[in-house]
C-alpha cells in the first residue's frame, strides 16, 4: 500500500470517528433511546454500540470497498487491509453516565498495526498514531511518562470475566506490593491511551479483545512505550493478554503480571 492510499485512510478514520462522537453524544442527550442489555455477565450493550458501530463501518467500507472490518457488535471478516472498532469501549460506564468511554478504531496491513485512533467524545480528546510517526492528542505529539520506579508509578490492571478473579486479584496484590498505586477505570482503550499519554505509567489485562487495545497498543508504541506482542499471541482471532508500559517500569509489570514484552 503507498503513502497516499494510507494518507487517504488516515483522513476517513479522522472525520469518521469524529463524526461518530456526535452520535454517541446524541444518545447521551436522549437516554431512552439507549435500550440497554446484557450480551454476558458484566457486559453490557446498548442501542448507542450498535449505531455507532454501523456508522463506522458504512463510512469506513464506504469509502475503501476492498477493505475488510472486524467490529465487537457486528463481527466481520479478516483481510489483508483490515479495521477493527470498538465503537463504545467501557459500555458499563457510558450506560451509568459515568464519562470514562472511548471509541476505538486500528487499521491493519496484514499483520503490521498500521493506524489507531481513540477518540474520547465528551472530553473531545482525540489520540491518533500512525505507524512510525509518533502519537498525538488532539494534533499535539505526546510521550509516555519518564517513570523508572514501580514506588513512583500509577498503573491500571483491567479485569476480564474470562480469567479468574484470583489471578488479576494476585496480579493487583503483586503490583501493591511493589509499591505502586493501583487503579482500574472500565476502558481499556482509555487505560492504554492514558499510557501513551503519562496519565498512568502501565496497563495491563490478562485477557483483552482485539478491538479493545489495538489502536491503543500502536498509540503507546508510537509514544515510545513498550508493549505486549499481542498479534503473535493470536490476539487478534482468540484475545490475549495486553501489557503496555513506560519502558522504566515494563520489565517489572511484565514480571509481576506473567505478560511478555515485545523485545
């Protein structure tokens, strides 16, 4: 694929997911519209995911007909040129009005995680990475934190229905123990996206779909963090663990998590 066609995709995702924030910000302004359900324990839906989602993929293969789209609400197929979204990330807290939510959307060429972007729609802050050109806010670059201690550092362990409560709860206990500060905040998009940002220092879930962390992983890369090798763990068919953290701190999570790190 040359420059120009991923220029060209870079401007669609841009307009796209902004465009998409309106609707999710439109639901919000009209609560009875949001017909919340249940898909699974702790994993909540509502009319707002599926419109979104729908946006996303109408705009996205609107505009690149040959490429393929993998959404968590609609599913999709996988392709050479594919786009994985998560159109409302932290559902739980968006259907609470609590205002930690995100829209997440990566494109991938084959397996190189090629663009991400994470748009959070009421703090209107838009995190984009492209690969090999740095990771921005709202068009200004950022960096991750300079943290070189787990006594100085704040992280976020993600909590997944899908691992047993006594390994995150020893995987919190651990990072306790190592003098950090703990958190959880119901995104993991956000969570990676704060990564990149310096507002945590580490991120880490023991089990996390595709959809939820790719746009994220490339933005903390971009960032100068490391991250998980989370296509190589078949990430992307099955979930995986996902570990990104300021690289003074990574080797310790990733001890204290039993996560790899990319090398």
């Amino acid at each position: 694929m040359t420059e120009n066609e991923i220029d060209a995709r870079e401007r669609e995702l841009l307009a796209a997911i902004r465009d998409a924030g309106k609707e999710v910000r439109a639901f919000l302004a009209e609560p009875s519209r949001l017909a919340v359900g249940l898909k699974g324990h702790q994993d909540f839906i509502s009319a707002a995911d599926g419109a979104v989602e729908h946006l996303l993929k109408e705009r996205l293969l609107g505009a690149f007909a040959s490429d393929a789209f993998l959404g968590e609400e609609t599913g999709g197929v996988r392709g050479a040129r594919l786009w994985v979204v998560d159109p409302i990330d932290g559902t739980a807290n968006f259907v609470r009005g609590l205002p930690h939510f995100c829209i997440s959307v990566a494109f991938l060429l084959g397996r190189q995680m090629t663009l991400g972007a994470i748009l959070d729609p009421l703090r209107e802050e838009l995190y984009l990475a492209r690969c090999g050109r740095g990771a921005t806010r709202n068009g200004c670059p950022i960096a991750v934190a300079p943290t070189a201690t787990m006594s100085k550092a704040t992280v976020e362990i993600g909590w997944s229905t899908r691992i047993a409560d006594a390994r995150y709860l020893d995987c919190v206990a651990h990072a306790l123990a190592a003098g950090a500060g703990v958190r959880r905040g119901g995104s993991g998009a956000l969570g990676l996206a704060y990564v990149a940002d310096g507002r945590s220092d580490a991120y880490a879930e023991l089990h996390i779909n595709a959809w939820d962390c790719l746009a994220g992983l490339l933005i903390v890369q971009e960032a100068g963090g490391r991250i998980s090798p989370f296509l190589a763990a078949g990430g992307l068919e099955h979930g995986a663990p996902v570990l990104a953290a300021t690289p003074g701190i990574a080797a310790e999570m990733s001890a204290l998590t039993g996560i790899a790190l990319e090398p």
